[in-house]
C-alpha cells in the first residue's frame, strides 16, 4: 500500500465514509450553539437528509439554525430527552454543555460540572438505541493544570491528561465524561470518538454576554472603542497569557474525520492548532486588522486560565495526516468582520442572536 492510499484510507468523512448512507439518522446535540450549529450545517451541506439538532436553548436564539433539519428544544440533562433525541439515530455528536470563556467556566463551575449529566444520559440512551458511532466534545482544559503555568507552554500531548490535574469544574467534567466513553467501548463494545477542543472561534460564533472566549471578546472591544471614539481597551491578567486558537471549518472537518477513523475508537486526541500567540499579541494583530492602535489598560484580578496552553499535534497528523491549518491571522480577519456586522445590525435594532445567549 502506497503512502498516498493510506492517508487517503484514513481520512474518511461521513460522506466517504461506506458504512454511512445519506438518509441516516445524524443527531447533532448542542446544535443551537457554535460548533454545534456549524458541524450542523456541515451534514446539510454534504447531502445528508436526516438531520436531527437539539438545545436546550429556545429556537430563535440558535446560533444557526440550518434549513431542512429537523430541530429540537430539549434539555439533554433529562435523560427522557435523551431517549427522544436518540431515536433511530446512527451517528450521535455529543456538543452539548454548558460553557464559555475564562469569565464563565472559572465563576459557574457547578453548572459547568452539571453537564456531565449530559453526556451520562445521552450516551446510555444511545447505545440502547443501537447507536453505530457517538462522539463527545472534550476540551483541553481536561490537561494537569500544573503542565501550564508558564507562557512558553510545552504543547501538551494527549498523554499529559495524567496523573490527573484538570481545571475546576469544566475540565474535570470533560475528563470524567472521557472516561465514560471509553468504558462503554471496553464494556460494551460502543464506538465512541474523543476530541479535545483548543479554543476554537469563527463567525457564527459567541461575541458578547459573557460567554465569548479570547478572539471574539478582544474583536468585540476593538469594535465598540472604534466606533464609540474612545481608543481605549481593557485586557483581563497581563496579556502574556499564551493560547493557540483554532479556526471552526477546522474544527468541524476535523470531528468528522475523527468520528470515521477506527483507529481512534476511545482515544482521545488533540484538535487544535499548534500555533502559539500570546493575548498581547492577539490584541496587536486585531489592531492591524482594524486599522486602529489603542491604549492598553490590564485588569489583573479579571479571570485569565492557565499560562499559557498549546496544542501537539504528533498524535493527529500521524493518524489523519493532517492538522487544523487555518493561519490565525486569516481566521481573524473573517472573524473580526463578521463580529462587526453583527455590532452595526444590533445597533441599527436588528437581532444578533449568537450575541445575545
């Protein structure tokens, strides 16, 4: 077998995928958020015709709401919704929880940690639906905090999860949940997938209220000091702070491709990029995008995470042959225009629904 054979062999979509027939059940849990909105929207766009999306969230406040798919309001911590939600499905995208940025998982950590009840439910009434492939939506905030304290990071390797030292709250529910994935394929035989998320951003995604992580908070500000004249921008911790940010097209193919790999059945695995910037550093390029250069003002009690936190991405480029790859720079730039179209429709009093949740 060429090299070439291979790596096509092991870069399987839902759409190349054999045992996945274009009239199958797909059910997308968490659809009325970002990602979940988005790899939505990637099934309809790939022809499939049997999409099921639910969220807790009421229908006008989804993020996307994707048309000729079957969309549901239900809350996933009832395990009854579960069992609707999971009717004649053969593939289940567990997206759903209750997150944000650094702002919200640092001060709901209880609600963060609620949503284990989530992935519990769904996936028991999913594998006694005779589910196919189940995939769960980890987080890199499930790696031992004390590899983290430093701005020049070592990116972090799937196996640094352990000895187990995750963030409160939020990362001890994704480690947990992962664990449960993985015991229903050793017990079971269930086929489940495990990404661990690094910050992903994008349009369509969450830009004010509380919930919004790094890229869009700091486009937002930019956005709002532009236009109100006062050139002003309050950055929360120092700005040395270190992250890598991954573009959602990303971030959406590459659940797809991790979901039809059999190599990766109960292994968690990184996705996200490997390219490193510090908050500081995002602020400038952002500034660059806008045309604007603005006073920096340091909020040092705000909530700031980890040190700094990157992605190794070894593990998926040998397995996939491939990596996230959207250079950061363009990804902000499509991002930051979306953000400000959706800052001049609020403000012209049109709804801006991911804006608002």
């Amino acid at each position: 077998m060429t090299h070439i054979t291979r790596k096509m062999k092991k870069q399987l979509t839902a759409a190349t995928y054999s045992g996945r027939k274009k009239d199958d059940q797909i059910l997308v849990a968490g659809a009325g958020g970002f990602i979940g909105g988005s790899l939505t929207r990637h099934f309809h766009d790939q022809g499939f015709t049997r999409i099921r999306a639910v969220d807790k969230k009421p229908l006008p406040l989804w993020y996307q709401k994707v048309p000729d798919v079957e969309s549901l309001c239900l809350d996933l911590s009832d395990q009854q919704n579960c069992k609707r939600a999971v009717e004649n499905a053969v593939e289940v995208y567990n997206l759903a929880a209750d997150m944000g940025g650094m702002g919200f998982i640092e001060k709901f950590r209880v609600e963060c940690l609620r949503s284990i009840l989530i992935n519990t439910h769904l996936i028991e009434e999913a594998y006694h639906a005779g589910v196919d492939r189940y995939f769960f939506s980890s987080s890199a905030c499930a790696y031992n905090t004390e590899l983290q304290k430093d701005p020049n990071v070592r990116a972090l390797k799937e196996s640094d999860a352990y000895p187990a030292m995750a963030e409160r709250g939020y990362g001890w529910e994704k480690l947990l949940s992962e664990i449960l994935c993985q015991e229903y394929t050793a017990e079971r035989g269930m086929k489940t997938f495990i990404a661990r998320f690094h910050n992903v951003y994008g349009p369509h995604g969450t830009w004010d209220g509380g919930r919004e992580k790094a890229p869009a908070a700091l486009a937002r500000k930019v956005i709002e000091a532009q236009d109100s004249g006062d050139l002003n921008i309050t950055i929360w911790g120092d700005g040395s702070q270190t992250r890598s940010f991954m573009y959602i097209d990303n971030c959406v193919k590459g659940v797809d491709m991790i979901m039809h790999c059999d190599d990766l059945i109960a292994t968690p695995i990184n996705l996200g990029t490997s390219e490193l910037i510090s908050i500081n550093d995002l602020v400038s390029m952002i500034e660059v995008i806008a045309g604007v250069k603005l006073t920096r003002h340091y909020d040092l009690d705000a909530p700031r995470g980890v040190a700094g936190r990157n992605s190794d991405n070894s593990f998926i480029q040998e397995v996939l042959g491939w990596e996230p790859d959207t250079p950061l720079r363009v990804g902000m730039e499509k991002t930051y225009a979306w953000i400000k179209q959706q800052y001049l429709d609020r403000k012209a009093g049109k709804p801006a629904p991911a804006g608002e949740y």
